[in-house]
C-alpha cells in the first residue's frame, strides 16, 4: 500500500482525478409486524432501517465507503445516528486486496449480504447471534461489522476466465463497532470457498478471539473500583449457496460457537460483569429455498430457521417461515410473510408471526 501510495504521488496527477466516481445512495425499511407471543402480544410499525452511505475512487485503486444508519431502534431505542462503516481498500490485485477501517466480519456468506438482498425479514437467528448483529457475547449491536484490517483475493481461473476459489482473513478487536479494544487481544477471521459451477459457493469459515468488557463501580467506603474480564470466542462456519441464472437461489449455513457472554447487553449504560449462564456451547443452522414466479419480479420464498442459545434442544428457538416478495421497480419492493415459531424456552412453546416490509433504494 506504501508502494502504490509512492507512485500516485510521483505522478503529481491533478486534484480532479484523485476522487472519482462519489456516489451519494441510501436505503430504507418500512415494517409492520405482529407477534402472538403469550405474554408480549405486539402489533406495531416501525422503521426498521433507514441508512445513507457515500462511496467512491481515489486514483482507481482505492475504493472508499462511509455509512451512516440514522434512524434508532424502536423496541430498544438505540442511538442514532451512528457509524456503522468507514473504509477504504486498495484494489489493484484482484487475487490480493487489502481494507482497513470499519467494515462486515469476513465470518458467513449472509453477514455480508445486504439487509434486502437476504431476502427475508430479518438475518437468522445463528447469524444474528453468533456473528456479531445481536451477539450472545453480550456485546452492543454492531450489525455484523467490527474494525480491523483484511486481506481477501480469487484465485484459479478456468478456461472461461471465472475465479473458482476466494479466502478472506482479517484481524479485529473483537469488540464490534465504534469501539477500541479493551482486552489488549485480537480477533482473527476468515474463510475460503470454492465456486465448481457459476453461481455456486460452497466455504467454511472460522472466528478465534475475545470479548472482553470493562465494569467499574464504587463500594461502600466511595472507593471507585474498575474490573475487567474477557471471554474466549472460537466459532465456525459451514456453508453453501447456489443461485441460478433462472433466478432461484438456496442457501444454508450451520454455525458452531464455544465462549461464555454476558448477561447484560453492552448497550446498557455501565453493564456488569455477570454471565448470562447459558454455558459455552451455542449453534445454529438455516436453510431457505426462494423461487421466481415471475425473474427478477416476484418470489415465493421459504426459510427453515433453528438456533439453540446452549446447544441443546431444550432451549432450541425454530421458525418455519414463508412467504413472497414483489418489485414495482429496481429500486421498491414489498415483502410479507407468516412464521411459526416453536420457542421451547418458553412454557407456552407455539406462538405465530406476521412481517410485512416495504423496501426502498435510492
């Protein structure tokens, strides 16, 4: 990078040129949902996300990206607005490529996706808590992303000129976004997967850190106290995908997780250092089928989605979801669906959900 940063200054280029392409784009999600969940019956709308990002060139090697999600969180309410990206990456190899900043964990094929193109109504439950969106860890919601520097590349060509492999690596603070390491000890992430036919994926990932937290209070004497503690994290992925030039797409992802978490959530002011006694061991697995009824149109979609918080059935969380999607245009959509949810957590296990969402990009 050092090398390449030399030779644009060598050719003093003009200040026009630097910066190229600067794009100005957003996205939103408006959401109806209603949940019969014994005990919290809800039946609300809301904003589920609404973001701004701006992205460009510096010298054609270098892409750049800043996001901002400027909305809250209705049901926990959140801060708003906040960074969620902020990176650049030189790209001039396309077998070795480098990005240093704030940016999506290099762990799943579905962390990375965009919150639309997933294709259902929300992230599933293994990735939403084993990958850093909602983590078990007890670490503040950081929408899958953390800050650290990554190295990523294809490689293997075939005689049509498609990349057959991809890998990816990154080294982390393990503490999610907007946040400095507190533990002193990274976090490494990676994975690699191979493409046998166009459209398919089929890769393993890996996840080797901490999480670590800071808790400070006075005793009796009006002594003021700060403990820390950190929490070992190993975790892999297994994972496959396939869409197709007719426009169907499965995919399945099955994630194993060993490290404890805390018991309160990072967002809460001055949270403790209290376990949350789940135990070490937590997994989870999805698998969805999504069907064109008419290409690039409109869909019928279903997902099969299970995460157990301890490894066991006993407190196994399974929603069976379907449901259909329809474009109006490139850029707005509307999504329903109905989920059953057998939630053996709780005493009454079976409750039903309701999700409609309309999608916008501009």
């Amino acid at each position: 990078m050092m090398l390449a940063a030399a030779s644009c200054v060598a050719q003093e280029p003009k200040p026009a040129q630097w910066f190229q392409n600067v794009k100005l784009s957003g996205y939103g999600l408006v959401q109806y949902q209603a949940s019969g969940k014994k005990g919290d019956k809800s039946n609300s709308f809301d904003l589920r996300l609404v973001r701004l990002s701006l992205d460009g060139r510096i010298q054609n090697d270098f892409y750049w990206k800043a996001q901002v999600q400027v909305n809250g969180n209705t049901s926990t309410k959140g801060s708003s607005p906040r960074l969620v990206d902020l990176f650049a990456e030189w790209q001039k190899y396309p077998f070795f490529r480098v990005k240093a900043g704030q940016f999506k964990l290099p762990f799943t094929f579905e962390n990375p996706m965009h919150p639309i193109d997933q294709g259902f109504m929300g992230y599933s439950q293994n990735v939403n808590c084993l990958s850093g969106f909602s983590d078990r860890t007890g670490q503040h919601s950081s929408n899958g992303r953390d800050i650290g520097v990554q190295v990523q590349g294809d490689l293997l060509k075939n005689a049509r000129g498609r990349n057959l492999l991809h890998y990816q690596v990154g080294v982390f603070n393990g503490q999610g976004i907007n946040t400095k390491d507190v533990d002193q000890q990274k976090t490494i992430a990676g994975g690699i997967w191979v493409m046998p036919v166009e459209g398919m994926r089929i890769g393993v990932f890996g996840l080797e850190g901490s999480y670590a937290r800071e808790w400070s209070y006075t005793d009796d004497s009006n002594v003021k106290h700060t403990e820390k503690k950190s929490l070992p994290q190993h975790r892999y992925a297994i994972s496959a995908d396939y869409k197709t030039k007719s426009d169907w797409t499965f995919r399945t992802e099955y994630i194993h997780s060993t490290g404890e978490g805390f018991k309160t959530s990072d967002n809460e002011k001055n949270p403790d250092l209290k376990l949350n006694g789940y135990g070490s061991k937590a997994d989870g697995l999805y698998a969805l089928a999504i069907a064109p009824i008419k290409k690039k149109k409109a869909h019928l979609k279903a997902r099969y989605n299970m995460y157990r918080r301890d490894g066991s059935w006993n407190t196994s969380k399974t929603m069976y979801e379907i449901g259909a999607d329809y474009k109006f245009s490139k850029n707005i959509g509307v999504t329903a669906e109905y989920v059953f949810v057998n939630d053996r957590t709780l005493s009454d296990h079976n409750y039903n959900m309701a999700d409609v969402q309309l999608q916008f990009r501009f």
